[in-house]
C-alpha cells in the first residue's frame, strides 16, 4: 500500500485549538437518541410562533390593497438523514381593525439549506397552501412560495409571496391576486 496523504496534530494546554468546519460533530448521546427514534418510529417535531404583516390584494379603486397584522403557530417534523425536509401545518390570523378580519389554515413543505450547524443561520425555502377563510364572503385559496432564516437560536424572520385565488367580497370588488407577507417568528 502506498500512503497518499497523512497529517499529525499535537496539542496541550498551551497551543491553540485547531477547528476545521462549522459542523458540530453528533454526540455520541444524540446519535443513540437519533437511533432509538428511528426504531420507535418517533418523528422529530417543532414549533414556531410567528407574528407579521401581510398585504392581500383588493381591487379596490379608492383604498387599495388590504394590509394587515398576522399572528400564528405552526407544528412541524423534520424528515430526511440531516433533518434537512421539513413538512407543517400553519394557522394564522389576519386583522386589519376597518376592513377585514380573517384567518389562514396551512400545509406546507420545506428544505434547510445548508446542513444544520452550530455557526450558520438555517435558511428554509418552501411553499404552502391552504385556504383564507374570512366568514361569509371573502374566502379563497391561497399558495404562498418564500423563504424563512431562523437565526442562532431561536428567532427567525421569513418573507413570502402570495397568491390567492378571486372572491368577492364586496359587490363589484374582488379580493384576490398576488400579495406578500413578512415576519418574525420564534421557534422552539
């Protein structure tokens, strides 16, 4: 056999620590963990509170488009060897205090990127669907694609793009088209 490449490294109390990458090495408690779930069929869950601002769009001549606050929760499991596909439900509610108060109900499906470490925000790209359900009228489908940071450790920010499908709300005046949100969120 030929040795190709071969490196040695001593250190002591009075030399530096040498680190080559950001990854956290698994702990040999965290690997058992990760393997006992895994026989158990025990998924890997979390949760994220999040509140925002969301614009709807209103083809209202004088007022314009419906801005608004949003408060919501999401479950969520992580699949996949790294934990990198997330899959979640969402519920959100909608104020805005003069013209419309409503809520959304969610599916949507994530990936992290890059692989979770110790030293890079985790960035999640994804979209969801569900449905904007506002009472009598005012309800529609909507499907949202964007992108989430979840900071070190817990709080993250998220941005989306919107679209939801017509309905009318008003006589003559449909709510529905392309809108965004953005927000914070907390995770645990």
């Amino acid at each position: 056999g030929v040795i190709l490449w071969a490196d040695n490294f001593r250190a002591d109390e009075t030399t530096p620590m040498l680190l080559r990458s950001s990854y956290a090495q698994q702990k040999r408690k965290d690997r058992l963990r990760d393997l006992e779930m895994l026989l158990e069929g025990r998924p890997l869950y979390g949760y994220a509170a999040s509140a925002g601002f969301m614009l709807l769009p209103y083809d209202d001549p004088v007022d314009g488009d419906i801005a608004g606050a949003t408060a919501g929760y999401r479950i969520y499991e992580r699949f996949g060897v790294d934990r990198q596909v997330m899959f979640g439900l969402d519920a959100m509610g909608f104020l805005n205090t003069t013209r419309l108060t409503g809520g959304l109900l969610s599916a949507g499906s994530w990936w992290v990127f890059p692989r979770p470490d110790l030293v890079h925000p985790e960035f999640r790209f994804g979209g969801k669907a569900g449905a904007f359900v506002a009472g009598s009228k005012g309800n529609a489908a909507i499907f949202q694609l964007g992108a989430e940071m979840l900071l070190r450790y817990r709080f993250g920010v998220y941005a989306y793009i919107l679209f939801m499908t017509k309905s009318e709300l008003e006589p003559g005046k449909n709510l529905g088209g392309v809108g965004g949100a953005a927000g914070m969120s907390f995770n645990w």
